[in-house]
DNA sequence: AGTCCAGAAATGGTCGGACCAAATAGAAGC
DNA sequence: GCTTCTATTTGGTCCGACCATTTCTGGACT
C-alpha cells in the first residue's frame, strides 16, 4: 500500500473506483481535447479494453457521466459527448428541493437574483445581435396576445435571450436551470396569470433599457417584472410542497421485507 | 397535448428503462417523506427485488442517483441518503465549463452576481444569529492576519456565512458550488494574494452594512471588495487547465479569452 | 460481569458471459 | 437509382459468481 507510487499528477481527487477510473478517463480525453462536443465515444466493449475495466463498471462510469448530462446514449448508434447549448440539468436542484424543502419562494428569489444581474450586464454590454434577438421576442409576444400559449414561449424566449445577452454563459446557464424548474411547477396554469398586454409592455420596457445601456434601469424594469410575476403566480398556489403525491398507487408493503427483529 | 387527467405530480416524463425506474421510485420515497436526509436503503439485493429490476439495473439507477449527489454508498455498510448541507456537487458545471469553454472569468461574474445580491438580502433580512456568525468570522480573519492558510479559511467561511445570512437556501447553495468551482484553482497560490489586513477590513465593511440592514451599501462593499479579489487572482492567471496532463497543448482556439462578438 | 477479538454474516464493488432491442450499414431486389 | 430487407454493430438488461469492506455476534479472556 505504498501511497506515493502514484506518481500521476491527479488531483486529491484520487478516486480508484473502476467507475471513478472511467469518469477520470473521459474527463482527461475532453480536457486534452481528444473528445469535444459531439463526437462519439468508441463501443462499450472496446472503451472497457482500453482502459482496463469490465464492461459493467464501464457502465457504471458511463452512467454517471450520463447523469450529469455529459453522456447521452442512443442504442444502436452509440455514446456521444452532449452536443446542444450548455445545460444543467435540473435533477440535482430537484432532488435538493425536495430533501430540503426548497420552496418555490426560494427557487423564484433565486431566479430573481440572476436575472437582475443579467439584466444589468446585458445592458452593459449586448452586442447588436442579442439585442435583436430581443426585439425579436419582444414583437413576438405583442404578436401572440390572442394566444397564451404562444405567448408564453415567447416570454422564456426573451428571458433566455436576456441571459445570453450578458454575454455570461454559466449565468445563462444557471439561469436556464433555475427557470425551468421554476416553470416546471406551473405549465398547468398559464392563461390567467396576468393581462398579457400588460406583461409585453413590461418586456418591451426592459428591451429598451437594455438596448440604452442603461443598467440600473434594466435591473429595475426586469425587478418589477418579476415581481409582478411572482405576485401573479403566487395567486394560484397550491400545497404543491414536498409531500403532496396523491397517492400515486398502491399502498404497497415496504418495510416487511427485512427480518422483524429490528426496530 | 390532452393535459394530464389525473391530478398527479408526475412529469410526462416517463422514463421506463430500467435504471429510470429506480430513480423515480426514490424520488418518489423521498416525496413522500418515507426517504429523508440520512436515511439507509434497504440492501441492494432486496431493494432490487422489491422495485422489480435485476440488480446490475438497480445498481445503474443508484449510480445515477450518487452522481446527482442524492446518495452515498459505503462497501459493506449500505446506501444511505446523502446528508449535511445542501450541496451541488461541482462535477456538472466543471465538466460544463471543460467542454464549452467556460473562462474563470465567466465564473467569477457569475459569483458575484450571486454574492451581490445574496449581500443585498443579507442586509435585509439577515436574523441575531446569522449577524454573529458574521462577526465570528471576521474576528477569526482579524485573528488570523499572519496566518494565510487559516485566513483563507474563514475568508471562505465569511462568504458562505453571507449566502447562508440572505435566508435563501438555494442562492447559499449555488454560492457555495461556484465559490468551490473557483477556489478549486487556486488553491495553491493562497499567500501572496493581496494584504490580509486590508482584505480583513473589506469584509468587516461588508459586515457592518449588512448588520447596519443597508442592502445598497452591502452590495457595494460586496462589489468593491470582489473586483479586487478578481484583480489579485487574476495577476496570478497560468495554464490552469483541469489536469496537469502533459497535455499537447492543443493549437485549438480554447484557450483565448471571449474575443470573438463580446463588448 | 465486562471487555476484547476472531469468525460469521451482511452489503456494496467487480467481473464475465449471455441474450435482447434498437439503429445503422450494406446487400438484394425492384 | 431507389427502396427494401437482412446482417452487423451497439447499447440495455439480466444472471450468477466472487471479492473487499463493514458490521454484527458469540465466545474467550481478564
């Protein structure tokens, strides 16, 4: 058990798992550039000879990389390196609110918090282009008055376009996770939420600070957006919190598998 | 298109591989409360059983769950609910910032949009007892002036206090992510950063405006004092590539910064 | 009686092989 | 040339076995 002979430069980070061997493995290919978006990784079979595992611990590493949304695999063609827009998935933050009783208050704060920051940085600093992109979204959502759903995909448009638009990819990211999950909770109630004239005015308003460049008052103009938003959304709440599964299905025996001595 | 009949929470997302199905039947556990933080699992072996997929499948979902940072398996012992804090695991948005390029800058941004506003809400709501976690903190940095390991230490522990001080559990937890993601790479320069005691003192600012209840003059202070931390970090800037990897320095592109359409 | 330790049991980690299902490529037929 | 069908490739699932570590248990020792 010699604890030097590892003479690798590897971080502290020394996971000698087999699955940790295949995490590590992928991560230094796309480090080094050998494997960028896109492309594809050689078959199972051949990728656990290469680097010295069997098949099912290839699997194992496989899958994690797949769970944090590096991975995806289609049967039959192959393992591919995630190609698209950069995306977080929004399982971790999921899993988090539910374990820790994450409310939609904090997801919304949150969100809110980006945005005004993205907000502000787009009015800095936008570049023709993204600004318009929003003027695009914007006369789109004036467009679809009559048409909530449509709408509707219009005003995440332009909110995604804000967060382009700073020119930060992790805050456009990150603002992009938070936002899906924060509209996760709500694709039931779209209509009603607010006068849309009313909302695409507001949009409109925070178009044109941003093409100024006027921070402070795309900060502010997006700040009472998202106010308005919430105070809307906040109209139609339900015990949506943790433990509101209707009972999905049988009350099916869990506990009376292991030995009754427990307990 | 026909919007779900039933009342239930369950996202059209119905994932009916194998693995898929594990993951949403812990999820379902821990949304209905019968799974909590710190909870173990029943053996692998019965839990396969009982869910009704062959152990390799059930194993392929728990790794997905362990890579997501919900769980945590010890040999021997079993599979337990991951515990402590709220924590985003880095590995996403490490592997995020490998593959599309993301700049320490970027990150940098992105954390000081967070820790602005998570500073202004500080200063806002911040209750007796987070205040005092403030001020231990600064006093331990004060303390620690000719003690840069240690310094750092609660410097780190200053900011977390502040996310943790803004009531949002969401913003603290991806404060805290990025901060690790940023930190990670810089561990080795620590000393030579920039004047502790004028460091000391910033944060003793930062903290007095928030106990003050000043949310602008908190995001200020906050403000002043990242775009030196920024400064110092940035006059230490190397080939900080992830691994150490001899790495053929690839001829890519990669490595400049965002020239290309920004400001 | 209390303490400590070795062996047994429980439990996650790894492995090899086998078969199934989907996707693709290439040959056969029109 | 185009379509269609078949064969190969490739990921998905499963089985059974064995290993490594941890925990539990029972007995021996003090």
């Amino acid at each position: 058990m010699p604890p030097s002979t590892k003479g690798k430069t590897s971080q502290p980070d020394a996971d000698v798992s087999a699955a940790g061997q295949v995490v590590e493995f992928v991560r230094r290919q796309i480090d080094a550039g050998k494997l960028k978006s896109g492309d594809r990784l050689p078959a199972e079979r051949d990728l656990a000879e290469e680097i010295g595992v069997s098949r099912p611990s290839l699997r194992s590493g496989l899958q994690t990389l797949q769970a944090l949304g590096v991975l995806q695999s289609r049967q039959g063609a192959g393992t591919f390196i995630a190609g698209g827009p950069p995306r977080l998935g929004v399982a971790p933050l999921s899993f988090l609110a539910a374990l820790h009783g994450f409310t939609r208050d904090d997801m919304f704060e949150a969100r809110r918090v980006l945005e005004l920051g993205a907000a502000s940085m787009a009015a800095e600093r936008a570049t023709s282009e993204r600004i318009t992109a929003l003027a695009d979204e914007v006369a789109a959502m004036f467009a679809a008055l009559d048409d909530p759903q449509e709408y509707l995909i219009h005003d995440v448009q332009f909110h995604k376009a804000v967060a382009a638009a700073s020119g930060n990819p992790v805050l456009a990211t990150l603002i992009d996770t938070i936002s899906e999950l924060v509209y996760e909770t709500r694709r039931r109630t779209v209509e009603r939420a607010v006068d849309l004239k009313e909302s695409a005015e507001m949009h409109r308003r925070i178009y044109r600070a941003i093409k100024a460049g006027d921070p402070e008052k795309a900060r502010d103009e997006m700040g009472m957006h998202l106010a308005l938003a919430r105070q809307a959304q906040a109209s139609e709440e339900e015990p949506v919190a943790t433990a509101a599964v209707p009972a999905p299905s049988a009350p099916r025996a869990l506990r009376t598998k292991r030995s009754p001595a427990k307990q």
